[in-house]
C-alpha cells in the first residue's frame, strides 16, 4: 500500500504565495468573465446570424441524436455524422467532427442529446466541472485548490469547444488520490477512464509494480462492465464500427494531419510540425513513452513521498500519448495540484514559481496564437518533480554505480 497523503495546515511557510493568489484570481476572474461575455456576442456556442459555431461539442450531440434515432453504430460513420451536425448547427464547415469514443461513451452523448444543444453544450461544461473541481479540491487539501482549479488556462481551451477534458482530469485525479485509503473507488475511477484509453495504458504497469492490486482488478471489471452494457445497449454493430474507423482516424490525424500540427500536444506532432517525416516522429515518441514507463515503474516502486509519485504519473499520461489535443492537458492541472500540496507543506523553492509562470506563459501562447507549446509545459511541470525527487534519483545512480565501480 502506498503512503497516504500528508495533513496539510495553514501556518508559516505553507502560506499561500501571493503572487501565486494573485496570478490565479486574475485567471479564474478570466475564465469566469468570459464565457457569458462571449455568449451574449455570438462568440460561443453561436454567431450573430443565430448559426451554431461549428466546434467539437457537436460530434457529442450529433451523436446522442444518432442514439436516439436507434442508430448508434452511424454515430462512426463520418459522412452521416456531418450531415446530422450540419442540421443541428445550420451551416457546413470544412473537414470533419468525427466521433472516436469507444461505445461506452455514447451514454453520456445520448444524455446531453436529450437537450436542445445549447442547454447541452453549457450544462455539459457546467456539471463535468465539478467533479474536477473536487478533485483538484482534495488533491491540494485546501480551499485555495478550487481557485487553482478554476485559474488553470487550459479551463478557457476545453470549455470554448464543449470537450470532455475536465471529466478525464476529474477521474485521472480521483483514481490517484483515492488510491492509498479508497482503492475500490480509485479502481472505480480508472475503469471508468476506459471511455479515453489512451490515458490509461501507464496504470497497470504502475499498478503492478506498487502492487495495487484491489485498484487493478476493480479498474478491470469496472471497464469489463461497461464495455458490456453497452454492447447490451448499442449492439454488436457499435463495437464493429468503432474498431472499423479506428483505422481510418489513425491515418488521418497521425499521418494526414487532417488537424494541423500545431493543435496537438506531443512530441510526435511537434516533430511533424517542424517538418519531420513521420517514421521520425515516430522514434523519438517511442523513445520517450519507454524512458516514462520505465522511469515511472522505478519510481512507484520507490519510497519516494506518494504526492510525487501520483504527480509523475499524472504528467507521464501526457508525455506518451501521440494523439493529445490542450483540451486534455487539463490532466496537467493534476499534477500541479499535488506540487502544490508538497510546496504549500514543505514550502516552495525558489525556482517553482518562475518555472510553473513559463509553463503558463506556453500554454496562454497557443490560446492567443497558434503556438504549440504544450509539451513544453508538460516537461516544465516533469522537470520540476524530477528535481523534488533529486535525492532518489541520486541513491538510484549511487546504487548502481558502486556494484560496478567495486
């Protein structure tokens, strides 16, 4: 069993930093002004003519409506999907909005599409919010992280186009704090991440080399579950057709670029993006997924503090994903929230902050100008719990180096 997290308090150095206060309260006063500002505009949700502003919510409520209609295997079908999308927005777009999710997340899709899709769109921004938001709450220990919560730039980026990042956040942070005193509910949590797999694939590998195993076996059935009813709900037709476009999406997004470069976040695309060829990007992007796994099962199998462990674990779901848009870099505010939770026990070394203001700096940059500064910040964020677990990282070497030095 990993060690439970420690009891913060609220005295002397623990205090929050003010800047840090002050850095976060101008942010979530952003955050907060903006969307009803941009509503009343016509900048979201719709435009001036009373047209629906072709964005990735709609692939949700199209779908849902395909659901309904008794049709969810046409959910995948793309050409189908944007003919439902250029009705319910009333106006076409170039490209494609193109439903991915396993079946199991077609669920969620048929609940909103019970809405008219502005009541959805909002209501689903609004009510995945909140179990991030007590997430971030319980992981920093303190009511200074639900302004943390609500300061994180990547909230503008997911909530602008309806994405589902503040719910993969919410369970990636829920599985990690629960799992020293509730790991049937972390088990919970990260079977229901199944909807998103490709954050996933770092757990069992952690899991087993920590030897969580009630967390393992309960995350299994949990996804076993789910993938169960909804072939009972969706039949056999929605599995075929998600594993038959699976494929195609692949080609186009990975290979293609159907969405530009500079909108995903990983090392793969950074490289596509200076104009690498794809074999190349390839290399180094399983380069780095092998260094993280590697490094994390080291890690969890240390005695290093489990804030840390659970921080490396959140940021190494980003660094070896491909396929990773900034809606879905709303897992990074997890790991900030448990640097936060060491800093504000331990107090804050004096390069955190102005490393932490950087990695603001790069994701504010793609928000207002198309730059993609994502992995930047990611590494930025890893770098920093690299060098708060110095010490081990240095007993590791030091452990290996005497056998060979003697």
């Amino acid at each position: 069993m990993a060690a439970s997290l420690p009891v913060q308090t609220n005295q002397g150095r623990d205090a929050v930093p003010a800047a840090l206060f002050n850095v976060c309260f101008v942010l979530f006063v952003v955050n907060a002004a903006f969307f009803p500002a941009a509503y009343f505009s016509h900048w979201w949700i719709f435009d001036e003519n009373g047209l629906g502003i072709p964005t990735d919510f709609v692939n949700v409520w199209s779908a849902g409506q395909l659901v309904l209609d008794g049709h969810p295997a046409l959910a995948y079908d793309w050409d189908i999907q944007k003919q439902v999308q250029v009705a319910v927005l009333g106006q076409s777009y170039p490209g494609n909005f193109a439903w991915h999710y396993p079946p199991p997340f077609l669920f969620v899709a048929a609940l909103l599409a019970h809405f008219p899709y502005a009541v959805a769109f909002v209501g689903w921004a609004a009510i995945s919010f909140v179990p991030y938001l007590a997430a971030m709450r319980a992981i920093v220990g303190r009511p200074f992280g639900l302004l943390l919560a609500a300061a994180f730039p990547v909230v503008f980026t997911n909530t602008l186009v309806g994405q589902n990042g503040f719910l993969t956040a919410a369970l990636i942070g829920g599985a990690l704090y629960l799992m020293p005193m509730r790991p049937v509910l972390s088990g919970i949590c990260l079977g229901l991440l199944s909807y998103k797999p490709q954050y996933g694939l770092l757990f069992p590998l952690v899991l087993i080399a920590a030897s969580q195993w009630t967390v393992f076996f309960t995350a299994g059935i949990v996804a076993v579950v789910m993938a169960t009813a909804s072939w009972v709900a969706f039949g056999t037709e929605s599995w075929q057709a998600f594993f038959h476009w699976m494929p195609m999406f692949s080609q186009a997004f990975l290979t293609e670029g159907r969405a530009p470069w500079w909108k995903l976040q990983s090392l793969f695309a950074l490289i596509r993006y200076f104009g690498g060829s794809e074999q190349l990007a390839w290399i180094f992007q399983w380069i780095m997924t092998a260094s993280v796994a590697v490094g994390l099962v080291l890690m969890w199998r240390s005695r290093i503090s489990y804030p840390l462990k659970a921080a490396a674990l959140a940021t190494g779901t980003l660094l070896i994903t491909p396929y990773l848009f900034m809606y879905d870099m709303m897992v990074l505010a997890i790991a900030v929230a448990f640097l936060a939770r060491i800093a504000l026990a331990t107090g804050f070394r004096r390069y955190e902050l102005p490393a932490l203001a950087c990695a603001l700096i790069l994701i504010v940059n793609f928000i207002l100008l198309g730059v993609p500064g994502g992995l930047g910040a990611t590494l930025i964020v890893a770098g920093l719990i690299l060098r708060r677990a110095g010490p081990w990282w240095q007993r590791q070497w030091m452990s290996h180096a005497a056998p060979a030095a003697a």
